[in-house]
C-alpha cells in the first residue's frame, strides 16, 4: 500500500479509506485482483507495473498527467493497451495529457 502513504500523511483519511481508494485506482487501470494490493515490483510483469504507476498518479486526483517514456520496455501490444488506458483516463476523468513519444 505505498501509494496510499501520501494520503494517509497530508488527508484526514483513515486506514481503511485509503486502502478503498488504492483498490477503487488499481480497479480502474485494469489490476483489480487482490494481490496486486500487496504485490512487490518483481511479482507484476512491466505492464502492470506501469498501470500500478497510473494507479498512484490517480489517488491525487491529478488535473493532468505528464508521461515521459510511458512505454519504455513495453512490447507494443501493451504500449497500446497503455496508451489506451492513459487515453480513457484522460476523457473519464477530464485530465489534460502531455506524453512525450520515443
């Protein structure tokens, strides 16, 4: 639950809050399994690392996300699937986007 430290020092959140909103954010980047709540980064393959990332980015609640090299790594099966992800985080939430394309 290292994504939720931020809230839990700066909200007024409680514990079980903000592992609600760690799950709600892992669910809506496609990791809604339980165990990527508790995975390490060396249990995940690097597309879901990466959508565990946006994950973080959500939580904030963020007006625009800045992505540089989001793909980098990724084969270009899952560069789309993120790239498609980013894109319906982009209109679902009302987000601006700067991503910078190798």
């Amino acid at each position: 639950m290292q994504s939720g430290e931020a809230l839990l020092e700066h909200t007024d959140l409680t514990q079980e809050e903000v592992q609600q909103r760690v799950l709600d954010a892992l669910g809506e980047v496609g990791l809604s399994e339980r165990r990527h709540f508790t995975a390490f980064a060396h249990e995940v393959s690097r597309g879901q690392a990466q959508r565990g990332m946006l994950a973080s980015t959500l939580l904030s609640a963020p007006s625009m996300l800045i992505a540089d090299e989001q793909l980098s790594g990724l084969d270009v099966t899952v560069g789309r699937a993120v790239l498609d992800l980013i894109d319906d985080m982009r209109i679902n939430r009302g987000m601006g986007n700067a991503a910078r394309h190798p």
